[in-house]
C-alpha cells in the first residue's frame, strides 16, 4: 500500500493531538503531541521521505503551536489556517515534483476529506470520523495524538526497506 508514497501530508489537531484543546486563564492555547510521533518524523525525514503540516484552525495560538512544532522538527512545509487541504496539497506536490499518488495524506475527519481523495493512500487514526474512514485506505490501530503518525510513517519505511535498524 505505502511501497510508492514519497512524502506524507497530514493534519494536526486529531492526528498529532488528540483533538483537545486546553485554554489557560490569560487565553493561553494549549495541545499536547505525542512523543512517538516527534521521534518518528525525524526518522522519516533522514529516510527521505518529505513531511507537510495541513492544518485548518485559525486561531492565532493554535496557528503558532502548529508553527512552533514544524520549527522543532524541522518541517518546512506548513499550510495553517487552510480551509482547502486539497489546494495546500497540491501545492506541496507541486513545489517538490511530487505526483499525487506519491503522497499519503493522514486525516480524521470530514474537512479533510477533499485531501485525502486526490492522494494515493489516504490514512487514518482509528478514532477518525466514520465519514473520514470510509474514504481511508489505511485505518492506524492508533488514535489521533496516541502516535499514529509514528505508525503510518515506520509503515512507510518498512513497507519501502528505508526503517532504520535503530
């Protein structure tokens, strides 16, 4: 299933979190990310594979978090605020000569559904919206923020020989 995929585009709130958001007293935003997933995107990077952040909240502490973590992980790929996942992926084929069958697009829900039907594998967590699922060819045994990402990402590596022996 993954033994084409080039790069991986995927959303943030329900794939790398668990969809919570956490607002402090003085409005602060807050969102947790698992840490499987922040140890397995360098190990996809390193093996090649090109990395996008898709994320449609606005709001502008949610647009820094988003931020904040692409930074850390060195994604330079980062649509926030999209409200058209299909065009902010076809942008990312484009700027690096990816076809759309060469991209696995991880969604959970149904915004990202316009995404996930141009790509040649769309994924996602188990907790995904049944509508999102039933337009999956890949369902994670893991639920968004729980390390799905790491899941589709070593299946990637695997299924193409690139897992590290590490």
């Amino acid at each position: 299933m993954f033994e084409n995929v080039k790069a991986v585009a995927m959303d943030v709130d329900g794939v790398l979190t668990d969809g919570t958001v956490w607002w402090g007293p003085g409005g602060e935003e807050f969102k947790r990310f698992c840490y499987a997933d922040v140890t397995g995107i360098p190990r996809a990077q390193q093996s090649g594979i090109a990395l996008a952040l898709v994320s449609g909240e606005s709001s502008p502490g949610s647009m820094e978090i988003v931020q904040r973590f692409a930074d850390k992980l060195k994604i330079a790929d980062v649509y926030k605020g999209c409200h058209d996942k299909a065009a902010a992926v076809r942008n990312f084929a484009e700027k690096h000569g990816f076809q759309l069958p060469e991209i696995c697009f991880i969604g959970d829900d149904v915004q990202d559904i316009p995404a996930m039907i141009i790509v040649g594998v769309a994924a996602v967590p188990a907790d995904a919206h049944p509508v999102a699922k039933a337009n999956a060819h890949f369902t994670s045994s893991r639920k968004g923020g729980r390390g799905v990402v790491r899941e589709i990402l070593d299946s990637v590596m695997e299924e193409q020989g690139l897992l590290p022996k590490t």
